[in-house]
C-alpha cells in the first residue's frame, strides 16, 4: 500500500527543501583507483594512532568514557588550551549539527559565504532558520557582504577559514574585522577544518578570538591532517557557556572508546603531523603548478586540494574531464552542487597519484 503524501508522518517545515550532502565517489575503473574526491590524507594515520584504536578492540563491552576527558586533555595539552572549554564530536560535521540545533530555530537567520561548505545550509534549515548566503569575491569569503546581511534576526555566521571547496584564506586581520561588526549576540562559527595546512603567517585559526570573546567558536578536524576520516571525529574550541550548552544537547556517548584512543594518540604525535604537512607543502605548490601548466585556471589555495576550472567547451569541459578521469582511475569532486559546473575538486594525493593525474589530464586535454 502506498501512502499520499498527507496520510504518513511529516518532517518539520523545511526539512524537505534541504538538498543532502553529497558525499566523494569512491569508485572507478582502473586496475588501481585514486581516491582524490574527499580531501583525505595520502600518508595514511599516525601508527601510534592506529595502535591505540586496535589496543581498544579488547574492551568493546564497555561505554567510552563520556567526557573523552583523555582526549579533550590531549588537544588540550597540545593546544595550551582549557580542557572544559573543548567539546569533541563525531566528526566537526557533528558540532557544526549541534551549534545549529543549539542556536537556530524558525524565524532565525545564519549567514554564510557563497562558497562555503555545503553542511551549513544544511544545519541551518535542519532546524527551521534561514539561510543567508553572502557573495564571494575571487573566491573569497567578504567581510564586508558578510556584514552588509546582518539583521535583527541573524544569530549565527559560518565562516570555513581556510574554505573549502575554494581553498582560499582570510587573514587574521579579515577575520577579527568581522568578529567586531557582529553584535556580541551573534555566534561565529570558524571552521578550521584545514588549518594545520596554512603556510601564512597572517592566518590563525581563531583560539584567540574565542578565548578573548563570548561569541566565537572555533571548530577542528582529525579527518584531513590526522589522517582519520573513518573514525569521524573533531573538536570545538568555545566559550564557556557554548561548551555548556553543547554538552547538554550532545549524545551522552557520542564519541566512541576507539576514537576517543586513537585521537589522543594522534594528537600527541606531531612528527606524524609533520610529515603530513611536509607532504602538502612539498605537492601543492608542484600539483597547482603543474595542472596551470596545462592551461587550466587553479584557485590558490592553502589546503590540501586544489579547485581547477576547465573551459566551457564541450569536449573539454569539467563533466568530460571528470568522467575521463574516473575512466583512468583518479576520482575526484564534481562542484555542480557549489554552484561551480565548471570546476573540479582535486585531493592532493601520493607521488604516484599526483603524476598520474596531472598526465591523466595532459592526455585529456590534448
Ligand atoms: C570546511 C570543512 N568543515 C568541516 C568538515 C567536516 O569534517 P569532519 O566532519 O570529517 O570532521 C569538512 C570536511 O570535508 C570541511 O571541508
């Protein structure tokens, strides 16, 4: 039996105008697939981190600890930062969820940048508030049309620094002008999930801002630099009075005894984070440079991906190239959902991955 649409339970208003994320593709064709569609970590995860995570497959009967007081205490130590002001989630994607859900309701209005990460309008309109898009310039978040959108019904402002799918940055300095055109009433959610990338010395991720003010947030990842993406896990910088509202609108357990073991690991150890930044520095520059080289536009960017825009022809377009390359075994990210038809996402991958998609492309082009 089918049901009509007014005989079976409804979501709330809105819920059903939201278009869900959609994740990478994992597949190709190929004797070996690429994956460069998720902004993964090509050097893999710390071992320590990978030991911890096995070491606690002996105690699975147990509930984890519900504070992940080892783990806040571990970012904590490494961060120079007040262990009951961290909240840790499934992934930031989760805290992210969790701000909204705190802070929005109908009649509620969040801001965020054209290109921002698409969770946002997703969190937004979860829960019943507006979401208010502010154009880009080059890419570019703008403080100014950020500011400009303010009303009396904003409470909240996203802001991914640096961004992600464009891979571009706001200076510190950007980001403190923004922080004081909002009304101390307003949340500002920084997403630093690819900070750990950023070789400027005018960035900084935001612990200051939210250590001297009452309405910033700063939200971190160990998806990308840490290498540990299928664990999900992340972790929130806030004032006190955000922490405390989190930890009564989290899951009592939201982080599981695996990943609470394995995140600490990985957070104590640098040289793997190191390595990890090495890597990056060494084959962004090489990758952009390389790809531009061919004749294709590569935003700059600070983070581990690049965003390549490919002209409009026909045969040479971003869905030809994309599907040319999912032919040879590289998958990457289509951006039709961001608006940008005309571009690709591409992970900064291994050596072998790296050479074997700028040539990938080269034949493509050619
Ligand atoms: C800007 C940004 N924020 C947050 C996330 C979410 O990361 P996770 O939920 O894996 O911590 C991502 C992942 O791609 C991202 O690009």
């Amino acid at each position: 039996m089918t049901l009509s649409s007014h005989s079976r339970p409804q979501p709330k208003p809105g819920i059903l105008d939201i278009s869900a994320y959609v994740p990478g593709k994992s597949g190709a064709k190929g004797a070996k697939v690429h994956k460069l569609s998720s902004n993964e970590s090509p050097i893999g995860a710390s071992a320590r981190a990978i030991e911890a995570y096995k070491a606690a497959a002996g105690t699975l009967e147990l509930y984890p600890d519900g504070s992940a007081s080892a783990l806040r205490a571990a970012i904590a130590n490494r961060y120079g930062l007040l262990a009951d002001n961290i909240v840790c989630g499934a992934g930031s994607d989760e805290l992210l969820q969790l701000l909204a859900h705190a802070y929005l309701g109908p009649g509620d209005e969040a801001i965020y940048s054209q290109y921002g990460f698409l969770v946002y309008p997703i969190a937004i309109q979860s829960n019943g508030a507006t979401p208010v898009v502010a154009p880009e310039t080059d890419y570019l978040a703008d403080v100014d049309t950020i500011l400009a959108r303010v009303t009396d019904r904003t409470r909240m402002v996203f802001l991914a620094n640096p961004n992600n799918p464009t891979g571009r940055y706001l200076p510190f300095s950007e980001v403190k002008r923004l922080h004081a055109g909002l009304p101390a009433h307003v949340l500002l959610v920084l997403d630093a999930a690819y900070a750990e990338y950023v070789r400027r010395n005018d960035y900084e991720a935001g612990l200051e801002l939210v250590a001297t003010s009452g309405n910033v947030v700063m939200t971190r990842t160990f998806s990308k630099i840490h290498g540990l993406a299928a664990l999900r896990l992340g972790w929130a910088y806030c004032p006190a009075h955000v922490a405390d509202v989190l930890n009564r609108v989290r899951g009592p357990f939201n982080i599981s005894a695996p990943a609470i073991a394995a995140g600490a690991a990985a957070m104590a150890d640098q040289e793997f984070v190191e390595r990890a930044i090495a890597h990056n520095d060494a084959w962004l520059p090489w990758v952009t440079r390389e790809i531009a080289a061919l004749g294709l536009e590569v935003t700059p960017s600070v983070c581990n991906f690049v965003l390549v825009h490919f002209p409009a022809d026909e045969a040479r377009n971003a869905h030809a190239a994309d599907a040319y390359l999912q032919e040879h075994g590289f998958v990457v990210r289509r951006m039709d959902a961001y608006g940008l038809p005309g571009a690709l996402r591409i992970t900064i991958g291994t050596e072998e991955a790296n050479h074997g998609l700028v040539a990938c492309l080269k034949a493509f082009l050619s």
